[in-house]
C-alpha cells in the first residue's frame, strides 16, 4: 500500500480527539518547514543561482522546477 493510501486509512480511525490534536500538530510541522523553505528561497535567490540553472527568474524556477502554482 502507498504511504498517502496508508495515511488516509490510519486516520480515518483516528478518534475527533487525535484528529484534532494531530491536525494541530501537523500544522506547526507545515509552518516550520514553509519558514527553511523561504530562508533557503532567499539565499538561492541572493546567490543568482536561478540564473545559473536556465532559469530566467527565482518565480519561473519556483514554478517549473519546484512545481509550485501561481
């Protein structure tokens, strides 16, 4: 079984008192690796390394090569 098949099965027996407490808790998971994620954006940016792979922009990089949407 696929971990993302695994996960939605294991928490759909989760009771609502874990739900919410792991929902919590993954929370501050995404925001802390959304904040290494920018600090390390700002420095590849600063470095011009988006240039020095093909890319004609820091957005056009974020875009095609970490596949984030507009």
């Amino acid at each position: 079984m696929d971990p993302i098949a695994k996960e939605i099965l294991e928490c759909a027996g989760w009771s609502n008192a874990r739900l919410f407490k792991e929902l919590a808790a993954s929370s501050r998971r995404e925001r802390e690796c959304l904040v290494s994620v920018l600090i390390q954006l700002g420095e590849f940016y600063n470095r011009d390394l988006s240039l020095r792979h093909g890319f004609p922009s820091i957005y056009d990089f974020c875009m095609r090569q970490l596949g984030y949407s507009r």
